[in-house]
C-alpha cells in the first residue's frame, strides 16, 4: 500500500481490509480481502490521521494546559481531549473514530474487586495497583478538570467522572501505538510516547505473528508491514510483544490461547514451601539468589520448569557438604545426581501444589459463574487464564516425570 498514485491505486487500497467482527473471541478485527506478500505494507497511516498530544495541544484544550500549572503529563492530555470529544458528541470531529471506540474494556482496573480476588497472585497484586494508580490520577487530575468548566456549559465532574475518565484511560492503554519520545514545554517530563491511531488499531493480536510497525520519518506515516504471509479473507494480526498471559490481561485485557509466552509464576514461599526447616544454609542460599537475580521470573511454561526455577532449586536443594559448589550450581553445572534428584522431585512437588490449587480455584470460578451472572463476562476471562495455566502446569508435570525416570 503505497502513498497515492492515481485512482485505480487509492481503489486497490480500500480493498485490502475490511473490518470484520471475528468470532475467534478477538472482539472486531481487521480481514485481509487479498492475500498479502511478506513485507508487504498492511497499513500506512499519514501522521495528520494520529491522535498525539500535538492534537490535543492544538485544540481548544491548548491554553488551558498551556496555563496550567504543573503542566499535566501527557497522558493525562489525551485523556481530557478524548473524555471532552466524547462529551461533544455529533460536534466532534473525531466522531466517526470514537463511535468505533469499545463502550467498555476488560482490564483488570475494571473488573469487580471479586473478581480480581480470583486472579492468580502475581496478577491480583499488579491489578489491585493499577486500580490505585488509575484512582489517584483521577483524585490529581480533579483541579485540572475544574479548570477546564469555562470551556463547558455542564457541571464539569459530571463530564470528568471517574467512569468517563476510567474509559479514557483504558483507551490509550489499550490501543495506543509507540512514537519516539517527543517534548513538549507545556506537558510534564513524563514520557510523551503514546498516539491513538485510528483503524490501526482494530489491529487485534497474535503472539505467532511479527510486524514490522513503527513511524516512517521518510513518508510521514505509521507504518505497519507484514513479516508473514497472509492469506485473502484472513483475520490480519499483529503482534503486542512477547507478552505472557497475566501480563496481556493486566495491560489489555484479555487472555491468548496456546500463548508461546504464557507461564505460572513461582513465589519465593512456594520456592521454599517444600524444603526442610532444618537446613541451617537456608538463608544464606535465599540471599545468594536474591543477590544474582533468581528469586524473580521463575516460571514453568508449555517446555517444563524454566532453567531460572530448576537452576534456584539445585541451590536450594545443595547439600551441606556440597555448599562451596554454589557458584558452579549457577552456572548451571551438575554438582551430584543428589542434588539433580531432590530438585526435580521438588519441581514435582510444587507444579501438583499449583495444579491442585488451580484446580480448586477453577470450580470456585465455576461456581461464582452460575450465582453472580452478572460478573459472567469477567468470570469467564479469569477462568480463561487459569485453565491456559492448568494446560501449562499438566504439560510441566509430564515433562518433569520423563526428567525424572533416570534418578530412580
Ligand atoms: C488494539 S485493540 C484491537 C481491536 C479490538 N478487537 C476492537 O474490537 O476494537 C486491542 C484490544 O483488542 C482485543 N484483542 C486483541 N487481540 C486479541 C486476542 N488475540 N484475543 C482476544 N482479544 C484480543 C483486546 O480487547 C485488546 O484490548
């Protein structure tokens, strides 16, 4: 899809994509009506078509964030400008794109405080701190907000509400593509990275699939290619990141199925839940594993326990006499087919702890599925997560059975 070369080709561009509203549970996406080559262009949109804090800056909102003092973040200006065209209705300019815009989103900041207590640890604790941070931006932005009522004819916290705003947020959290840095005097140092970008955004994602997506200096437009082969009237995905699920959930709300990147955290109690409370070297091996790094990121994913896990629990598992070894434990050498066997039996230990919890915590989202119908939508999403999990915890389990048959 290259820049305008005469009717037939502006033609040839419309037909590319077309909105399609998947049923592969994405929610609407973008359907390829032609097959597409690899590096071929999938979307080009001109810089004019982003909505950055330049728009926002040079709308009826400028002098006001101009005025204001500390200058607001940059988040905080898209959030206004989009809570105030929403506001605005068939008068904003922005019309066509906020009609298209989700009513409501699903990230964890909107889940029910019950639901959230269902998530798995890791992510109930990121959850509960997104919901803190997006309420105290909200309590910091209210002077702002007042400070705006001149432009408005309506009692200002009844456009500025804490739903309007909760909404906003969400928006750009969810569907705003990077842009290199930019600064600008009249906004905070945060910083200024996030544009909203019509139609490429209905973009939904796959973690199988690599883009090429970025900012085109040379032709002035938000480019996005594809890296792979895609047939015609196929759903055209991009890829967020490498994201595993917990983290897809907290920044967009949903959960990818036989995601590559998907894996169950492993706490520090858990780590040390199975170990005897006699060994004496407990806290010292702890220390040392906090002090290079791998007490955190240890996970089992779809190909067992990670090397991090495995690599914690030979420490942890190291014999007495075998102490002084622990640096060679580190570097991932075999110290005694002792300490290989008591660390795969502990890796065994723990994934049927999480397999049975999980399970436990399955039939309790089961059962709050057919009492609170309302949270159904929500429960179904967490019960998502949780059965991704249970596959990646059961597949763990087998892997580390075959581990374990050369230590009888
Ligand atoms: C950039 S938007 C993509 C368009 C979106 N589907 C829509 O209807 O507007 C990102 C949102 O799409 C949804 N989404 C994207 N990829 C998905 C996937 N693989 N599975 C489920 N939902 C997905 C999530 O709600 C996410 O927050």
């Amino acid at each position: 899809m290259q820049k305008g070369r005469g009717r037939t080709s502006r033609i040839r561009r419309r037909k590319l994509l077309r909105t399609s509203a998947s049923g592969g549970g994405t929610g609407r996406g973008l359907m390829s009506k032609t097959s597409l080559r690899e590096g071929q262009m999938i979307i080009s949109l001109p810089e004019s078509c982003l909505l950055t804090t330049d728009t926002v800056i040079q709308s009826y909102l400028g002098p006001y964030i101009t005025k204001w003092m500390p200058p607001p973040s940059p988040l905080l200006a898209l959030c206004t400008f989009l809570v105030s065209e929403k506001h605005a209705g068939d008068q904003s300019l922005w019309k066509p794109y906020l009609d298209i815009l989700p009513k409501s989103y699903t990230c964890p900041v909107c889940l029910e405080p019950e639901v959230v207590d269902v998530l798995p640890q890791p992510l109930k604790a990121k959850a509960k701190e997104q919901r803190a941070r997006v309420q105290e931006f909200f309590a910091s932005s209210r002077d702002f907000f007042s400070f705006l009522q001149p432009l408005f004819v309506e009692a200002i916290d009844s456009i500025f509400s804490y739903s309007a705003f909760l909404w906003a947020w969400c928006t750009v959290n969810t569907r705003a593509v990077y842009l290199r840095p930019r600064w600008r005097e009249c906004l905070s140092a945060e910083p200024d990275t996030c544009a909203l970008a019509p139609y490429l955004d209905l973009l939904n994602h796959s973690p199988h699939i690599q883009v090429k997506a970025a900012f085109n200096k040379e032709t002035g437009c938000y480019e996005i290619r594809a890296a792979s082969r895609c047939r015609k009237h196929e759903q055209v995905f991009i890829c967020y990141g490498p994201h595993d699920n917990q983290r897809l959930l907290l920044e967009y709300g949903f959960v990818s199925l036989h995601n590559p990147h998907a894996c169950v955290y492993v706490s520090t109690e858990m780590l040390v839940k199975y170990l005897p409370q006699t060994d004496k070297q407990m806290n010292k091996k702890i220390s040392i594993l906090k002090d290079h790094g791998f007490i955190e990121n240890l996970t089992f994913g779809w190909d067992g326990p990670s090397w991090r896990l495995l690599t914690a629990l030979k420490l942890l598992c190291l014999e007495t006499e075998k102490f002084m070894c622990w640096k060679r434990v580190l570097l991932g050498e075999v110290i005694s087919d002792t300490n290989e066997k008591t660390s795969l039996d502990l890796a065994q230990k723990i994934c049927n702890y999480f397999i049975e919890e999980t399970s436990a915590v399955l039939q309790k989202v089961s059962d709050m599925k057919k009492e609170k119908v309302s949270l159904i939508n929500q429960l179904i999403l967490v019960e998502t997560l949780w059965m991704e999990e249970l596959k990646i915890l059961q597949t763990s389990a087998e892997i580390l059975n075959s581990l374990q048959t050369p230590f009888p």
